[in-house]
C-alpha cells in the first residue's frame, strides 16, 4: 500500500498534499500521473476497511501500471487510455464493466480524451456495447474527423475499427443493479479519470463514466463533454473531473480551470479552488477535478467528503487516497 487514506484529518491533508506537490524548489519534473475513481458523499463508517482496500489496490494498480509506461517513456495518451482501460474493467467504479443503469434498466457510457499538445479530442456518449468506451474515445479523434459520436452510430464506428464490442448483458454488476433499485443517491458516483504529463512535455487528459443513476431521456452528463468533464492544453493543464454532471456542463469546469491560468495567471491549485470550492459550491454542486499543468503541479480538489483518487511524479511523491 503506498500511502494513507482518511488517516490525516481534513482539508489540511488535501493543502498538505498540494503544497507538498507544488514545491517549486523541485527539480524538473519529468513526468505526473493523477486519477480519480469518482467523488461522492459516501461518509467513512459506510466504506467497510475491506471495501477500501479494494479500491485503493486498483487505483495503486492503475497507478503503478501508468508510471512503468512514464519511465519507459510512453506517450501521454496511450498511458491515459491504458490506466482508464484499468479502472473500466475493474467492476468497482462506475465506468465501463461497473456502470451504474439507467432508469430504463440499461447502461449508457460516456467517454472522452484530449490531447493536449494538438487540442485534438475524441468522446462517445451513451453507448452500451463497447467494452472499453475510452479506446473508443481515443479512436474517434484518431480515426474520425469527429470530435463526438453517439448511440448507434458510435457502436457501428467501433465496429468498423475493430474494437472489443460485448453483449449489453457485459455491463450487468448486482451491486449496481441493486443501486438503482434503491434509488441510492451516495451510490451515484465514481467516474473514471486521467491526466498525465509525458516527459516530452505533453498533457492528456481522459474521463469516463456510466453516468447518473436512474438518468433517463438519453442524459448525457459533463464526461464525454470537451472542456466540461475532459480538457488538456500543454499551454495551462490537464483535467479530468467528476460530480453532478449537469454543472460541470454550466460552468464548463475543465476548460474554465485552464482559461483562469491562462487568462489570469492563476496557479493550477488557485484556479482548481475558485472553480470547485467557490463557483460549483456556491450552486451546492458536487465533485472534484484531477489536474496536472505543463510544469507537473498535481492538483486534486473536491467539495465531496471523498474522492478516489491517487498521484505520483518523477521526483518521487506518490499517494493513494480516498478521503478528504
Ligand atoms: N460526472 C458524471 C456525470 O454527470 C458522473 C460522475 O462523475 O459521477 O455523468
């Protein structure tokens, strides 16, 4: 187990941990990984040690798995999508096999990556029957000269590019069949995310999700969205956020976070805060945001009381966390 999770106490661990990873004494970074498996509201005494354990394994396993590629000097984008690939298929987060269900009983996945050195960018949105809806994202902005497919035409596109397509049945997990159920609000949450810096200098970032809840009317929320859920610009930083998607689009989170640095000057930390703690908490909107900038500054903000979430650089600060 790399590090502590819910062991210091409050918001302090979180400044701790930024101005620890912020350090600009440093030297020259040469890589940053961050991810997150979602934000919510679930409170300590409701995550059973074991259930944590699970998941702090699989955000160490997605982490390790993106640092050997770092080292090895991958591309910031085959390493986005190959920690996501990770978490999509782990069934514990709410993305790719552990998808939440929609109202009508089905799975609806939505994905999207941007790379940051071309402002390229590929999504797919409410799709049911790719295994891995990031490697679809990917190929949208690859293969197409789309930035976004969805539904059937997504499908018949991964299709045609060979991608690994499953039955429907693919996305069924109990727990969150039960989820919908029981209409269980804290058990909405846990998007996947990534954003890397490579050490040719390059960002990207990559989001991805079954969504909502109980969503219905074909929902889209922020995810698949270019400069809502996703948004890279080697210029400022990589994002990748999670929460009530519904304001991420409104408020445009991930882009507004790199326009505040680029427009006004403001740090990654300073410019994460005004958009999490101050816009989207004023509205009483839920989640958080990973982000790395075009330096290796590590920011990791949410106004929940946890966040999945895990991050390492070249200079040896690494961590795993799920609590404030
Ligand atoms: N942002 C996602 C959505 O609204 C959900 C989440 O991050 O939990 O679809």
């Amino acid at each position: 187990m790399l590090l502590l999770s819910g062991v210091l106490g409050g918001i302090q661990c979180q400044q701790r941990q930024s101005e620890t990873a912020n350090n600009q004494q440093e030297p020259k970074v040469d890589y940053a990984i961050v991810i997150h498996g979602g934000a919510g509201n679930t409170q300590q005494a409701d995550l059973p040690e074991e259930r944590r354990e699970q998941y702090r394994d699989k955000l160490e396993e997605a982490l390790n798995k993106g640092k050997s590629l770092l080292k090895q000097g991958g591309e910031s984008l085959d390493v986005v999508e190959q920690v996501i690939h990770i978490l999509e298929d782990a069934r514990l987060f709410n993305a790719g096999k552990g998808a939440v269900f929609t109202h009508k009983g089905t799975n609806e996945l939505d994905a999207s990556i941007m790379d940051g050195a071309t402002l390229n960018a590929g999504a797919v949105a409410g799709v049911g029957d790719i295994k891995n809806p990031i490697t679809a994202a990917k190929t949208v902005m690859e293969k197409s000269k789309h930035v976004m497919l969805a539904g059937a035409g997504a499908s018949r596109f991964a299709r045609e590019q060979n991608l690994e397509m499953v039955d429907s049945s693919y996305f069924y997990t109990e727990r969150r069949w039960k989820s919908l159920q029981e209409h269980l609000e804290r058990e909405k949450n846990g998007t996947v995310g990534c954003v890397v810096l490579d050490s040719r200098g390059n960002l990207a970032a990559g989001t991805s999700t079954g969504g909502m809840t109980n969503k219905r009317y074909g929902r889209i929320g922020d995810s698949p969205i270019i400069g809502a859920g996703t948004y890279a610009n080697n210029k400022t930083c990589g994002v990748s956020a999670t929460g009530h998607g519904e304001y991420f689009i409104r408020y445009n989170v991930a882009h507004d976070i790199s326009a505040l640095m680029q427009y006004k000057g403001l740090s990654l930390q300073k410019a994460s805060e005004k958009v999490i703690q101050e816009k989207l908490a004023r509205e009483n909107a839920n989640g958080g945001i990973i982000a790395v900038d075009h330096k290796g500054n590590v920011s990791m903000t949410f106004n929940t009381n946890m966040m999945f979430r895990a991050y390492a650089r070249s200079t040896g600060e690494e961590g795993v966390f799920i609590f404030k």
